[in-house]
C-alpha cells in the first residue's frame, strides 16, 4: 500500500516564527514531516520551495508552499482546531490580527535590538528593553481579568506571541523575573510548562536528503 504525501515543515527549533507554526500544527492532530534547518547551510530543497530562505516553509501535498508562519497556523487549525483556538465561526481571528500585528511589527523590532543589543550600539540595551514595554504592558492589562489573551481560554493569539514572549523574557531571566508583569510570567510559565510546548521543542539534527526522516505521526490532542 502507497502511503500519501505529507505535510513538508522546514523549520528552525528555536526560530519563534518557527515555533507559532509547530504549536499549531502539533495542536491540530495532523501528520507530517518536520525537517530542521541549519540557518547557515539552507537546503536546495527549501530553497527551490520558497526562495525567499526564511523559516517556517510548509510544502503541501499538491505543490502548495506556505513560507508564513501565521498563514501555517490558519491552515493546520482550518484543517483541524480541536482546542478552538479560532474560535466559533473565526471569532478569536480579529483580536489574535491586531495582536499578531503588534508583535510581528514594533514589538519584534525592538526585541532583535534588545536581544542583539551590541549590535545597535547607538543605545543601551535599556533603551530597546523599554521601547518592547509597551507591548508587555498591553499583554499585562489583558491578563488582568483573564487567563489568557483574548477571553478565558487559549486562542490562536496566545499561541501566536507566547514564542516571542519566551524570547524577550530570556534576554535578561532576572529582570524579567522582577518586573511588573507578574500576570504575563504566569501565562508564559503556563504555556512553556504544558506538554505540548515540550513536545514541539524537541531537538533534531539538521535534515540531510536521503536520510531517515523525522515523521511526526497523527495523533489526538
């Protein structure tokens, strides 16, 4: 018996566009291919799918490519949201664009600074850390009646900035440990303790064609 395709993910473990396209896809139950990818040493097979050689890339049976991470998570949940993550009829879509465009705009432009920060020497890292706190601040006042970002349970918007957030709370562990978002570390804690953080987090080798791949099987959530 012929086994159909599967899903094809080209991705980086410790990339957080990476990671928002494997929590989804994880979530979803769904079958397919991780290959992880050496940033520095990019495979031609990723390359001829998307050149523009960012990761994630999804290559979808029937010659399909999806090379960003949110339209990834859109397709693994259409296909499958046994967690709701969308919401009934996409009602937790709204909220999760004006968040994800705030995290994927300002907010990771002064995270690069801040977490590179000899790399922008015109500022202290201080300085970037400080232009990342409105946004914090922003994910701080949601937490106030909630426990999570858009209502009492997980959405896509959750899932979508918890990556980013682990990064930025990485940067300085103690600072952030002390600093007055004591509802946002809760949250944080929450999420990088659940099993399916720690299941797409495992670690691979880079993917060579030719060997053995790594095959993340269907499976209930």
């Amino acid at each position: 018996m012929t086994l159909a395709p599967l899903p094809i993910l080209y991705s980086f473990r410790r990339c957080p566009y990476a990671i928002r396209a494997r929590l989804a896809l994880h979530a979803s139950g769904l079958p397919y291919e991780l290959r992880e990818v050496h940033l520095r040493n990019k495979p031609a097979a990723m390359l001829a799918a998307s050149p523009k050689g960012t990761v994630p890339v999804l290559v979808v049976p029937g010659s399909q490519v999806i090379d960003e991470s949110w339209d990834i998570m859109l397709w693994a949940l259409r296909q499958n949201d046994p967690e709701n993550w969308l919401g009934q009829d996409d009602r937790s879509l709204h909220e999760a664009r004006q968040l994800l465009a705030l995290n994927d705009g300002a907010f990771k432009a002064a995270l690069d600074r801040y977490k590179y920060a000899d790399r922008f020497p015109e500022h202290a890292q201080s300085h970037y850390r400080g232009q990342c706190e409105p946004f914090l601040h922003e994910l701080e006042a949601r937490l106030q009646d909630h426990a999570c970002l858009t209502g009492r349970n997980p959405s896509i918007a959750d899932v979508a900035i918890v990556p980013f957030v682990r990064q930025f709370a990485g940067v300085e562990p103690e600072w952030f440990g002390e600093a007055p978002y004591p509802r946002l570390r809760d949250w944080l804690d929450r999420w990088i303790e659940s099993r399916l953080f720690a299941e797409v987090m495992g670690k691979h080798p880079p993917w060579i064609s030719g060997q053995p791949p790594v095959l993340i099987p269907a499976h209930d959530t």
